[in-house]
C-alpha cells in the first residue's frame, strides 16, 4: 500500500479498531516511513488529549440533587404536617368538651324547669317526738315517712377566750381530795 | 447477556420498588452524566439531562426486556436525548469554559500542571464542540468513555460499520480542528458510506 492508502487507516489504527490485515500493513509501512509515523503520532496525540477528559470531578452535591430530582418525579410524596397529631387532638379535646358543655347545660336547665314535684315532702306536726314527713297527696295505702331527729352532740365548753379550764376549787365538795 | 444480580434489580424496578431505582442509579449515575457532559460540556445541562434520561428509564422500564443490556438502553436515552439538546442549542453557548477543569483533578496538585491541565480540556471540549452531534457522540463514547464498537452499534442504533466510519471520520477532524486546520465541517451525514 502507498502513503495515501496507509494513511487512511491510521484513524481507526490509532483507536486499535482496525481489522488484522489493516493493522499488518499499517505496522509494516510506518516501519519505513518516518512521515506516516509521524502522522501516526498525531492521531496517537489527538486520543491522549481526548482522554484527558476522562478526568475531573462533578460540583459537589451533583449525585444527589440528581437522585432528589428523579425521586421527586417519580415518587412523589405529600407534604408531612408535623403538628398534624397536635392538631387532631386538640379537635377532638375541643369536640369532647363542647360535649361536655352541652350536657352540664341541659342537666340544669332540666333541674331548673322541673316542677313541685308530687313528692315534695310537707313537714306536719310532730308525732311522739319524730318528725312525720308525708307527700302532700298522701293516699292511704302509702307507707308514712318519719323523720327521726339527729342526736343533739353537745359542743364542748368553751369558754369566751378559747382556752379550756378546770372546775373551780371553791366548787368541790367539801372533804374531797385536791389531787390535782 | 446481563448477569442475574442485575436481571433481579430491574426486575425490582418494574414492581415500581424505590429503592431498586435508587440502588440501579446509584450504579449508573456517574457514567450517564459524565457522558452527557462530554457531549455538552456544561454541567448544569449534563445533570439536567442525567436527571431525564433516568426519569424516561424508570417510566418505560416495564416494558424493558431483561434479556437485554440494560446498559445500552439508558447510553441510548442518554445520548439521544444530548444529541437533540445540542441541536437545540448552538455549540459555541454549550462549552462551559469556567467549569471546565475548574474542580479537583485526581493528578498531581503541581498549580503549573493543573493549569495546563485545566486549558487542555478547555480546549478539548471546544474543539469537540464544533463536531457534528453524531461524529461527537462516537468519539466520546469509544475515545473519552472507552466503549467497544459493538457497544457503540448498540447505544447510537447503527451498525458495526457504520461507528467505525464515523469514528474515522471524526478522528480526522477533531485533529483538523485541534490543529487550527481550517476544515470544513459540513452536515454529520453518513454520506459517502
């Protein structure tokens, strides 16, 4: 092959994708010929420059923010509320005392509209010292109700400056021993 | 044929599982977008397009077989969806000369290396930018991303012959350009093939 023909295979002989009688008769021709040889080298030079950019670094945070966009694309998520429990149960603690509320309120107004009732207890004369309490329609086949009076408790003496004292000397019998 | 810890992940993926799109991203993230930012040289456009060629990905996995590279299927995506952003855009606006070898490099920390460094990547990726989409995508796929033609065949949906002649084609002139040879660039036909 002349130079014409054998030069244009070096591009491919360069890159090493040259077939195997290409590769024999490249190899055999820049043995001789310093000019292919030459421009040999300069696709040889070409290739280790382009390699160079096989080299160098990513800015930071650039696999990441990757990963981020895709998974906000493709799973997309809600937005969380972190106070989201907080607020639940303040609704409910909100709903269960307006409950509340509602109930006390009927109870008293029930108990405020309610009439004399039928059994409101009469107080009548005493009978043998208790305290006969009947219904003011008392029918004849209703059990009587007494009320039997308290036990008076008797207070303990006491004197009008708070303190307690002793009987008086002068009110003991006369002859009884003064022990104290 | 795709080995089956892999078959299992998407598998999980078509049951619309979360974590397996996270765990399956996790693995393809960083090859996706350093594909996108070859093609587009701009970072914000290349996690913009990462970010949609997954998104497309997990919305039509269902209908993925499992039989297939999973792989090739998402470069597909990846690069389809470049190849119609760069038209969209015009080249010189695409080249992100600020970002471009701004950030840590894994090289040495010498600051006259690394600025030599940062300018020849600088002027790599505008010189890639002026290649047609189609002579681009071949060559940072096999030349930057080191995929094998068959691969290549099967991401930009060509055949083996087809790739080679491309990456011929786009060997010669991103060393034109590279040059500072005036060349022309013409249309990215696969005219003459």
């Amino acid at each position: 092959m002349g130079c014409e023909e054998i030069r244009d295979l070096l591009a491919l002989y360069a890159g090493g994708e040259s077939y195997d009688n290409e590769r024999v008769a490249v190899e055999a021709h820049v043995a001789v010929c310093a000019a292919c040889a030459r421009e040999l080298d300069h696709f040889r030079e070409a290739g280790v420059n382009l390699a160079r950019l096989r080299e160098g670094s990513a800015p930071p945070g650039t696999f990441k923010s990757l990963w981020t966009g895709v998974r906000s694309d493709l799973f997309p998520r809600k937005t969380v509320d972190r106070s989201g429990w907080l607020d639940a149960s303040l609704r409910y603690a909100a709903v269960t005392m307006v409950g509340i509320a509602i109930g006390v309120l009927i109870h008293v107004a029930e108990r405020r509209e309610a009439p004399p009732a039928a059994g409101t207890v009469a107080a009548t004369a005493p009978v043998n010292g208790l305290m006969p309490v009947q219904p003011a329609t008392l029918t004849p086949s209703q059990p009587r109700l007494f009320l039997r009076p308290q036990p008076r408790v008797t207070a303990p003496r006491v004197e009008l400056d708070g303190n307690y004292y002793l009987p008086r000397v002068e009110s003991l019998p006369a002859g009884a021993a003064k022990d104290f | 044929m795709p080995e089956a810890a892999e078959v299992s992940l998407i598998k999980r993926c078509q049951e619309g599982r979360e974590d397996a799109f996270r765990e399956l991203m996790e693995k393809y993230q960083r090859r996706v977008y350093w594909i996108a930012y070859n093609m587009l040289s701009n970072y914000d456009t290349a996690r913009e397009i990462a970010q949609e060629a997954f998104i497309r990905v997990f919305r039509n996995i269902g209908r993925f077989d499992v039989k297939k590279n999973f792989y090739t299927w998402l470069y597909q995506i990846t690069v389809n969806l470049c190849i119609d952003r760069m038209r969209k855009l015009s080249h010189g606006k695409t080249v992100d000369i600020d970002g471009i070898g701004g950030l840590a490099d894994p090289g040495p920390r010498d600051p006259a290396e690394t600025g030599e460094r940062t300018e020849t990547r600088a002027r790599v990726h505008v010189a890639l930018d002026r290649l047609p989409p189609k002579y681009k995508a071949v060559l940072t796929l096999r030349d930057i991303q080191g995929f094998s033609c068959e691969e290549i065949s099967e991401i930009v949906g060509c055949t083996n012959a087809t790739v080679r002649w491309r990456l011929h084609r786009a060997r010669k002139l991103f060393r034109a350009i590279w040059e500072g040879k005036g060349v022309e660039i013409g249309d990215d036909s696969d005219a003459g093939f």
